[in-house]
C-alpha cells in the first residue's frame, strides 16, 4: 500500500449535534432473539412491537452469527445502534430522524438522514446510497468507513456531506458524489482509500457539487491487484474520480511502494477544463525526467537535481544526498520501466 498526504487545509466545523425536543418520547428497541428471525417478528424485541417509527430506536447489542430479515420497503426509525460486529444487515431506504446512528457491522442501506447527523462506530456502509432529501449535514464519523456508497444530494437546500471517517471508492463499485448545491468536505483526519481492483475502468464521480474541501489523506491500495503489471502499465495514469465545477486541489507527492522498486506513484489532480479529475500515475525513477524514455537526459536532470541539493535525486531515500544515491540512479536506469 502506498499513501500520499494531501495538504490542502480542511474547514473543520464543530459538529454540535442539536438537542432534539423528540428524544424524550424516544424509545429504544433492544434485539433479544439469538437465534436471528424477521424485524418483523415482536417477539424478538424486548417490546411489544417492533421498531418502525421516527421515534424508535433499534439496537441491536446481542453478540452471536445470527441474521435479521430486515424491511426492504422504506421505514423510519429515530436511531440505529448495530453493535454486533459479526451482523450484516441488509435493508431499504432507511429515514433517520436523530442524531446518530453507531455501526460495528456493516450495513447496506438507502440511508437518509432527515436531520443532522453522524454515523459512528469501526463498521461500514456499503454500496448504497446516502441520499439528502433536506437540508443536512451528514458525518461519516472516524474510524467508519463508507464502502463504494454513492452521495447524493438534491438542489437547493443547504446540505453538507463531511467525512471524519474513511471512504472507499472501489474501483469495481465506484463511489460517486452527484448533485446541486452540496458541500463536500472531506475532514483532516478523513481518509480516501482507493483500492484498485483489476477493472480499474470504473471511476467515482464528483458531480455538481457545490464546494469541495480536501483533506485528511488519500491510502491506494493495489493489494487486489493480481497480476499487477498487466494492468498498471508505467507511464500510465489511472482515474479514480472525474469532478466537475469543484474547487478542491489535492497536492502531488511522490510516493514509493516496495513491491515496486524504482517505480514512483503519484496521485495527481488537474482542476483544468476536461482534465478535473484525480489520478494515479505511474512512473520509473530512472526515467527521471519523467518523459517515458531512458536516455542521457535522464542523467544530467538527475545530476543537475543532485548538484542543486534536491532531495528528489534522494534515490535511496535515507533523507542526504549522497555517493549512494548515483549508484541507486544507476540500478534504477538499469532496470528500466517493467
Ligand atoms: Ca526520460
Ligand atoms: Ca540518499
């Protein structure tokens, strides 16, 4: 895995979670069925009917591998606390109407948040949809991860997307972000991980969304790759995500991977018409004027940079310059791009 720190300053907003008037008719729902069943079934709630109301509370603590057959037409509920971490829950469009709902386990959802709010916990949301109907802020909360989950807010209203936790945009489930009038901040501790499977066609989009603020980090993983040199090709570049009318900037920084020797990764992100989008390149260290050929200019870039204390001519990456980095250049230029 390689990483890269993006640099650009996030606006971090203090998230104070309104007091909500509804939380002292709120009641919780707690899940007493080990062997799994129907939501639908009272019987395995420890009240007399099930949750399914903009006042409940469904939480579901009982540890065990079980299954619920949760509601696919939409429904509301107050709160949801999946503490569970071995349980998947499947459900449809699921309304919330509180502050927070607390994911160990993964949930795969139409999530929309009525009000502003926070999802938290080590869990993740996956391959949906989280779907602003109103003027909100949602929170993917640290620790959690969005899992190629689409974000999309409607025109007009104020809505505010903003990850604290991680995003997942899987090249093979893209992540998109869509609408008019959004804001999508990404946090300073939020982190964008990329993992590049072998379709590496299918980019995320970031689509008329009104402001987009960067921070936090960008992880790419490979790790899915196999085998990896027949999709990565060096001097290549690879879209992650194609944004349109967006105002965010990640920073380029050379990043290393060991099972790539003298190969560098970049992550790059071009705000020019036709070209907004955020790519990985690949490329050799030997080539080091990064022209895609190996000849003498390669040398003379890398001794002028070596000459003038640039730490880019820092081959070996032990942080000096030094007799060593010319004979690493040297291997480097041997090897070639493969
Ligand atoms: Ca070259
Ligand atoms: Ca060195």
């Amino acid at each position: 895995m390689t990483r890269t720190t993006l640099m650009t300053t996030a606006t971090i907003l203090a998230a104070g979670l309104a007091t909500t008037t509804a939380s002292a008719q709120v009641t919780v729902f707690e899940w007493t069925n080990p062997d799994g069943g129907a939501w639908f079934d009272a019987d395995s709630w420890d009240q007399d009917t099930f949750p399914d109301d903009r006042t409940h509370i469904a939480r579901i603590a009982l540890d065990g591998n079980y299954d619920i057959l949760a509601p696919s037409r939409g429904f509301d509920l107050f709160g949801l606390e999946l503490l569970n971490p071995e349980l998947e829950l499947a459900v449809g469009r699921l309304n919330i109407w509180g502050p927070e709902i607390v994911n160990n386990g993964v949930i795969g959802a139409i999530l929309v948040p009525r009000e502003d709010s926070t999802i938290r916990g080590s869990g993740v949301l996956r391959r949906q949809l989280v779907e602003f109907t109103s003027g909100v802020e949602f929170t993917n909360g640290a620790g959690h991860t969005l899992r190629g989950v689409d974000v999309e807010f409607t025109t007009g209203a104020r809505q505010r997307f903003v990850n604290r936790g991680i995003l997942e945009p899987l090249t093979f489930d893209a992540m998109d972000f869509i609408g008019g009038g959004g804001d999508l901040i990404l946090e300073d501790e939020g982190t964008i991980r990329v993992v590049f499977a072998n379709d590496i066609g299918n980019n995320g989009r970031i689509q008329g969304v009104g402001t987009v603020t960067f921070g936090g980090s960008i992880e790419v993983d490979l790790s899915e790759l196999a085998p990896r040199g027949d999709v990565l090709r060096p001097c290549s570049t690879h879209e992650f995500f194609r944004s349109i009318n967006t105002s965010g900037r990640f920073n380029d920084e050379v990043v290393g991977d060991p099972d790539y020797p003298f190969h560098i990764w970049q992550i790059q992100y071009d705000l020019g018409p036709g070209t907004d989008k955020a790519m990985l390149r690949l490329d050799c260290y030997g080539d080091f004027n990064r022209d895609c050929s190996f000849d003498v200019f390669d040398f003379l870039d890398f001794q002028n940079a070596f000459a003038a204390g640039d730490m880019a001519a820092d081959c070996d990456s032990d942080g000096a310059l030094t007799l060593f980095d010319f004979l690493c250049f040297q291997n480097a230029f041997s090897a070639g791009c493969g």
